[in-house]
C-alpha cells in the first residue's frame, strides 16, 4: 500500500491503539502515517519510529487544509468536545471541509451506534458529521463505535467498592467492544485501501443487562456487586453529587436512558468481517484489567 494516511486526536488512546495496529498488525510503514494533534510535541515517540507528526487543530479550518495535504486517507476521530453544544459538529465540519479542499480521496470517521435514532445527548453531533461526510461527495467509511469496555473502568472500581451499582437502564441491553478492539478494526479499514463507501457498526458478540454486568465484574474482582434500580433524575443527582459536570451526568444519563429503551441492544458481526477475528468478551476485557477494577 502506497497511500499516505493521516490520523487526527492522535495522541488520544484511540488514535494511538489505531496507530499501533496501522503498524504491528497490518505493516504499514510508518512513513505513510501522518499523526495529528494539537500539539504535536505530544507525539515524540511516534516521530522517533519514523511516523510523520504534524500540528491539527479542529478549531483552525486554515491550519487543518494545510495539515490535510497531500493526504490520501483521513481518519476523523471524533473530538471530546463536549461542554458545548454544537462545537463538536462545527469541529468536524470544517475537518470535511478542509479535507475536500485538501483533495484528500477517502474518510474515515467513528461514529456511534445508530445515531439517527437515539436518546444520547451527543448522538446529532454524530449524525451531523455523518451527514456532512457523505455530503461531500469523497469515498468514505463510517465507523459507528458501540459503548466501550472502558468506559466501565471509570465507574465499575468505585461501585465494587461500595457494593452496589445504581442504574438506571432498567432490563435494558447494550453490547460493548473494547477500544482496542476498535482500533484494529479502524486500522483494518485503513489500511485496506477500498475506495468504496461504507457503514460498519462495531459491537460485541452478545448484548447484556446491567446485572449481567454486575455479575461478570463482581466475579473477576471477586467482590459482590448489586445492582440499584434508579430512574434518570435520581442518577443525574447522584453524579451531579459525586462532582461530574453538568454535561458529564446528563450524558450519562443519557446513555443509561438509551440502553434502557433498547436503542443500545445491537449485535453485528462487522468486528469480524473487518478484521476476522470475534471481539474480546467483557468477561475477558475485566479479568485482564482486574487490577483496574480492584484499585
């Protein structure tokens, strides 16, 4: 493959998993890997391998069409800006903006889980940038991120901690993929070279309730955890207690919200279409980072 790929927000742990995988998995040679950040002194390390490191800022349209340039491949990772409603969007516009003027040929950008029909708070900022991506009119591939393993980690310590777990997802399912995991499906894409346009939605193999959950963190832990029906305004409250930000816990809550209308319980097998292997199971994702959930 000749074709020079570029990876925005990659000093994020996204971008540098994908990156990982666009060299140790598929042999991608680093010299047609261009990382992009904000600040790219972030980067060294990357630099040190022979991977080209260059400044984008999403808030900079002019300074992105000339980080953009002579770039083949575009992966648009989704910014975390989140505390303003709109930005994000704005943000991404003006990526597919720059990359059209570019002459960039292919995008690729993560998404989220049917963002169309969603009770997510930033589901339209999703839907939004998929929009304006296929209304550009350049090849592209849709990668729409199921919840994360991780993100589990955030909260799963503290609620083994205390014992109890306060939901309020109700006997909703969702299926969920490890970060990793998605960066060797991103990487796959990638570093395949199609010059098709497409959609993939990448989830677990099984979707769960969040006693499922429980049961499968409290035994890699080896500590009990029960699980405490709450509804949305008392979840809010809660995290709103605990210190989140406004934006954080109605997130979210959200999210809570939409596992619980079954928005979230969708299997795919495009995780292994991509890439031919079955996605790590929650169950093997919380033994491995046992030490995680115990801290």
């Amino acid at each position: 493959m000749s074709e020079t790929i570029l990876v925005t927000g990659a000093a994020g742990q996204l971008g540098q998993r994908v990156i990982h995988h666009l060299i140790e998995t598929y042999k991608v040679a680093p010299g047609q890997i261009i990382a992009a950040t904000r600040n790219p002194e972030k980067l060294a390390e990357l630099a040190n391998r022979g991977v080209i490191t260059r400044k984008a800022d999403f808030d900079d349209a002019a300074g992105l069409e000339k980080a953009f340039a002579g770039v083949d491949r575009l992966l648009i990772i989704s910014t975390d800006a989140l505390d303003t409603p709109g930005k994000r969007l704005a943000q991404h516009k003006a990526a597919v903006a720059a990359a059209a003027k570019a002459g960039v040929k292919h995008i690729a950008y993560t998404s989220m889980p049917a963002p169309d029909d969603s009770l997510v708070t930033f589901a339209p900022d999703h839907l939004g940038s998929e929009n304006a991506i296929k209304a550009s009119g350049l090849a592209y591939t849709i990668i729409r991120d199921a919840w994360y393993h991780d993100n589990y980690l955030h909260s799963m310590p503290h609620n083994l901690q205390g014992g109890k777990w306060y939901s309020a997802t109700g006997d909703g399912k969702v299926s969920t993929i490890s970060r990793d995991d998605c960066a060797l499906a991103i990487a796959a894409v990638l570093a395949s070279g199609t010059s098709d346009s497409a959609t993939y939605t990448l989830t677990g193999a099984v979707s769960l309730d969040n006693r499922q959950i429980a049961a499968i963190a409290a035994e890699a832990a080896g500590k009990p955890l029960e699980v405490v029906d709450v509804n949305d305004e008392q979840l809010g409250q809660g995290m709103r207690g605990a210190g989140l930000p406004g934006f954080v816990a109605d997130m979210l809550v959200s999210a809570d919200a939409n596992i619980r209308a079954g928005k979230f319980d969708i299997v795919t097998e495009d995780f292994t279409k991509l890439t031919g292997k079955q996605p790590q199971s929650l169950k093997d994702f919380f033994v491995a980072h046992k030490a995680a959930l115990t801290a």
